[in-house]
C-alpha cells in the first residue's frame, strides 16, 4: 500500500486548504478520534481479527475490559493520542510487565508493524463511531453464536488448508471436548493454540510452552552467524534473545553489518490464516471442528 511522494507544493496546498476550511468551520468536538476520516475497510477487518485472537480475552470484544483485567482502551490515553499505531505499537510489543499499582502484567506481542497498524486502525474505528465516551459501539447487542457455518465445507476446508500440518483423528482429535465453547475453540483454532479449557483460565493461553516461538538467524558480514528467539524485526532493527545468551539488536541499515536476517516462524500459516480467511470459511472450520468430539 505504498503511496507514491507527493510533491511539497501539492502538501503546501492541501495544508493550506485545510487551515482555511478549519478557519470556517464551527468549533470542532474534542475527542480527535470522533474526527477521524474513516479508515480502510480491509485493514479494518483484518485488525478486528487480530484484535479477536491477541487483545479481545484481556481488554473485552467491545473494548472497554475483559475478563483477564485488561483496561477499557476507549478511554485510554494511549489510544486516544495515537495516530496510526506509533503509540500502540510501544505497549503492544513491548507489554506492561510491571504495571503501576501491582495489577496483572500484559505480555509483549511480536507482531509485524503493519498488523499493529491494523489492529490500532480497528480500536480508531470503533472509537470513531461510538456513541458518547465510554459507551459501546452503535447497534443491537448481540449474544455472539459462532456455530453457525457448514461443517462439510469445514471439512473441505480442513483437507485443502490444514491436513497438511493437522490431522483430525490424531493431534485434533476431540479438540472440541478441550474447548469451553464455540467462541474458544474458534479463538484457538484460528490463532494455533490450545482452546481455553472448559472451565480453564484463559491466562495459559499467553504461557502455553507448546506453542514454538519465532526464531531468526542473522548473518554478519564477516559470516557470523547468530541464532536465537526473535523479539522484534522491521526494516530497520532485528532483536533477538541469543541462543548463546543476551539480548541483541542489529541496525539494518544497508552497510555491510548485517548480511542476511532469516525468519523461521512455526506459527506463519496462523498468522498467514487471519488475512485470507474469509468469514464464512471461519465459520465451516469452526463447525467441521466442533464435530471432533
Ligand atoms: C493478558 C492480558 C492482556 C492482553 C492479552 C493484552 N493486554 Fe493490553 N493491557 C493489559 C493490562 C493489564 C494493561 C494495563 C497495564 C498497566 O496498568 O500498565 C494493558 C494496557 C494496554 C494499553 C495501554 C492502556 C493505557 O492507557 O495505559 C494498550 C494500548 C493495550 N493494552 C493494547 C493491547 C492490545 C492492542 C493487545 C493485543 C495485541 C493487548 N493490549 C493485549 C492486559 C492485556
Ligand atoms: C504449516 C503448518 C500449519 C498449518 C497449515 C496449520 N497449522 Fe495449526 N498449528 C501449527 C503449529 C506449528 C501449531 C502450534 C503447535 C501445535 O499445537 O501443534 C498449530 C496449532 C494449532 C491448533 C492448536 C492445537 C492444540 O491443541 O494446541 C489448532 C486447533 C490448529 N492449529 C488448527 C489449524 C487449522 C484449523 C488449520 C487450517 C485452517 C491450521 N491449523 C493450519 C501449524 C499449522
């Protein structure tokens, strides 16, 4: 989704014509949020996804708190002066691990720079189209019934996306048993880990040691080669956790240093699986899954 630069006399205009437009207009609201223009739909969904799967158990499905002690994030200060995810990124990949007043940590998340963007670009729409501070979002409530796709495409589904790596009568087998409900075994399927057990806490989601982490192999100029567990990357700066020990960040800034960074990420069908499931394809896997009893 690059944009291509635009030339400073077409941003001196377009400034411009928003100061005077600004000059004009009545006294704007106060929330930054409520003026928001809307953002991308694509990016939007995507982000809910992620939001489902990484931040729903802890701040809530409609964002004001959840069962695991998360905050409410539409009246947080964070959220509320981010942009595009600059500020959300900060706590997102490095977690609160010490939080003020003795509460429960929120653990670090390495995700990519474009699905914190995403993600921060869902927590904005929902903002932007709340009601007044603090309520939930606009629309019925809904009791959420997430069994409401077709097995048999499930099944098909399974067969092309997920045989590969999964099999229903060995490593699934009676997943559906070992969920506390639907809502959980979709939560679990869809992110690669264990379901919430029924009557489990939803806390051994984020510490389940069955879950392989991320590694990254970086190749120094000199032919070095340093192995470990990645913390964060982007085009900038690659950090990992050395297998030999310590904490290490490497600048990628094109001078010979860093010759090659190799990801090796188990779980990037998972991560793959958030932006090209369809919500229908969601709900026949889900389904199909439930049978698995
Ligand atoms: C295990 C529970 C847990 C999960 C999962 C979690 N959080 Fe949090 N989050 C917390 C807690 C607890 C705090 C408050 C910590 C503190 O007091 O500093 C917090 C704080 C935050 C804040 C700062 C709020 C403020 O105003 O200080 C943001 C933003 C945030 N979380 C976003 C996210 C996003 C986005 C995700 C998903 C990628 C996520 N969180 C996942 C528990 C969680
Ligand atoms: C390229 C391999 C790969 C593909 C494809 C894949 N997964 Fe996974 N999945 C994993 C890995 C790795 C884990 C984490 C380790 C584990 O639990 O096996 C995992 C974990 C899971 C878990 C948690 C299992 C448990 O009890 O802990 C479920 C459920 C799951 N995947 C379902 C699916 C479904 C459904 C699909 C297809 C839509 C799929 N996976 C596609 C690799 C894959």
């Amino acid at each position: 989704m690059a944009r291509p630069a635009m030339p400073t006399f077409l941003c001196w205009t377009v400034a411009l014509g928003a100061t005077l437009a600004l000059a004009q207009a009545p006294a704007p609201a106060t929330f930054p949020d409520q003026q928001r223009p809307a953002g991308d739909p694509a990016v939007i969904a995507h982000g809910r996804q992620l939001y489902a799967v990484n931040c729903k158990a802890c701040h809530g499905g409609d964002l004001r708190g959840g069962d695991l002690g998360g905050p409410n994030l539409l009246r947080s200060q964070v959220v509320m002066s981010d942009q595009h995810g600059e500020a959300i990124s900060q706590v997102v990949l490095k977690g609160r691990p010490d939080p003020q007043g003795g509460g429960p940590p929120m653990p670090a998340f390495p995700l990519s720079t474009a699905d914190v963007h995403a993600i921060a670009e869902y927590i904005h729409g929902v903002l932007r189209d709340k009601q007044r501070q603090g309520a939930p979002p606009p629309g019925e409530r809904q009791a959420l019934n997430v069994l409401v796709g077709n097995a048999g495409a499930g099944r098909r589904y399974f067969k092309a996306h997920c045989a590969g790596c999964h099999s229903p009568g060995g490593d699934l087998r009676g997943i559906a048993t070992r969920a506390a409900d639907a809502g959980a075994l979709q939560d679990a399927w869809v992110a690669g880990r264990p379901p919430v057990a029924p009557g489990g806490n939803p806390y051994a989601i984020h510490t389940d040691p069955k879950t392989p982490p991320t590694t990254v192999t970086v190749t120094l100029g000199d032919g070095t080669r340093v192995h470990g567990r990645l913390q964060r990357v982007d085009d900038f700066i690659v950090s990992l956790y050395a297998d030999s020990g310590g904490y290490l960040s490497f600048i990628r800034d094109g001078r010979p240093g860093v010759r090659a960074v190799d990801i090796d990420d188990p779980m990037a069908a998972h991560r793959h699986l958030l932006g090209a499931l369809t919500d229908p394809d969601m709900h026949d896997v889900t389904a199909y899954l439930a049978t698995l009893k």
